[in-house]
C-alpha cells in the first residue's frame, strides 16, 4: 500500500484540473446506505503507519493547493502547490524538503476544457529543464488513458502508459504498459481489478485527478479490493491487498486498513476532514 506522499511523488516528481463537478450520481448525492448526509467533507490531514503525514489546504472552490509533507517527528519532508488559473489547474510545483523547487508540470487543455497534456520540467544543473511531458485521454468524462514520455537523447519517448476502463463511475480495471528497448515495443507490465464500497471517495473532484492519476483520485468510491496481476496474469499476493473502512456520520472513511492478500504487509491511514 503506497503513502499518500509517495503516490504525490511518483505521479509528479519521477513520472507524473478540470476538476470533475458533482454530478447527480456521485454517492454523495445518492447516498447509496439511506441515510442522510449532513454536509461536505474535504480532507485535511492524510496519516500513515508510520506516523508520517500529510496536510492538504484548499482554496475557496474547495480545490488542494497544497500538500505538505512531513515526517513521524513533524519535521518538514517536502510539499506540492497546485496554482488554478479560472478554475483550472495551470501548473502543480514540487519541492524538496529544504524548499528548493525540485521539478513541476505546466498544463494545457484541449477545446471542450479537458486537460490534454502536461509538459514535465525538473531543475537540472540549477535550472528548470524540460525532461517529458504527459498526455491524458478521455472517454466522456473518465479518463481512459494516461502516457508518460521523457526526452532520451532529444528524442521524445513513451515509456510507459496507463489505461483505464470503468463501471459506474469507478475504475474497474487499470493496466500499465512499459516500453520494452530490447524489443522497442510495449509490454503489458501489471493489471489492477478493483471493487468498491459504494461510498463517498474524499480523493476525487478536489483537483488531484492529473496530479495523482490512480483510482484513489479518479473513482466515485472507496476500493475495498485490489487484485494486482503480473504480465503473465499472475496475482501478486503481497502487492495486492484488502481493504476496510471506517466512516464519519457524512459517510467519509475516517480510517483505512490495507492487508496484502498474504498477511505480509498491513497499512493504517487515518484521514481528517473539514466538514461544511
């Protein structure tokens, strides 16, 4: 189970909105158990196992503008700023624990408004450099594909790719592809199957969706499965996982255990809210 600062790294700093709008069949609005919801609730503070965590501040469209990271001690581990320009996401910048700039990604959007392309910049030799860039690709208003390239010798290189298929408006399946150089094609790498509990997923709709481009952003509700497969089909029992919620009186997961198919590994995350 990856931290929530870690998956902010991946998705940024190695590899890395039009934010979705509420719909009238979010579970928020369905409230699929019955009972009524009191109000919004938006996430603030992100904690591990390990005592390390994470907090999330937001601007008045209630969208993240920064993720601020920090160790088992308190101490300052790095944080990421997401600057909006009309409501959309222009650039997301991460910095290293010191506060250096360490790289960002610049968006642009396509006609109908849906972020088509980020280019990927990291401060090389004292200054920002381009060194890839992202492409997203939608279905309606789900994205199905997401593409990493990188500059290999001036030459721009997919490496590796993320496709996506969804059923009521979470991701069902999500597979990786990775340029293989010894055969110059792709190969599928991992497959993830995923099942959900039907309630509200804090992570979706606040803006994280191309920064975090996993499930944990892109789907209605919260995974309680996750079924990871290697190239050849195989689960890979201590990657896959388990997982069990507890809720708020808003229906928000308050607490979050992952268990690994084989009893290896188990990760605690607790979340805290803002709640209107």
């Amino acid at each position: 189970m990856k931290h929530f600062k870690l998956l902010m790294i991946l998705f940024i700093g190695v590899a890395i909105s039009t934010a979705y709008s509420c719909k009238k069949d979010d579970p928020e609005d369905e409230n699929p158990d019955g009972g009524s919801s009191t109000g919004k609730c938006y996430v603030k503070k992100v904690t591990n196992s390990d005592g390390s965590y994470s907090l999330i501040k937001f601007n008045a469209e209630n969208k993240v503008t920064e993720v601020a990271d920090y160790d088992d001690a308190g101490t300052a581990d790095g944080k990421t700023e997401l600057i909006y320009s009309n409501s959309k996401l222009d650039e997301a910048k991460i910095f290293k624990a010191n506060g250096d700039l360490e790289s960002k990604v610049i968006y642009s959007y396509d006609a109908q408004g849906r972020v088509e392309k980020g280019d990927l910049y990291s401060m090389l030799a004292g200054s920002l450099n381009k060194v890839g860039f992202y492409e997203f690709t939608f279905t309606g208003d789900n994205m199905t594909k997401y593409a990493r390239f990188l500059e290999i010798a001036g030459v721009s290189t997919e490496v590796n790719t993320f496709e996506f298929t969804y059923d009521a408006g979470n991701v069902k399946t999500a597979k990786e592809y990775k340029y293989d150089i010894s055969t110059t094609t792709f190969k599928l790498s991992e497959t993830r199957d995923l099942m959900y509990d039907g309630k509200i997923n804090p992570f979706r709709g606040i803006g994280l969706q191309f920064v975090i481009v996993d499930p944990m952003t892109l789907s209605m509700s919260n995974p309680t499965q996750i079924t990871v497969s290697d190239d050849q089909g195989q689960v890979v029992q201590d990657n896959s996982m388990n997982i069990v919620y507890e809720y708020n009186d808003n229906k928000y997961p308050t607490k979050q255990t992952a268990t690994s198919f084989d009893n290896s590994e188990t990760e605690v995350t607790l979340l805290e809210y803002n709640c209107k």
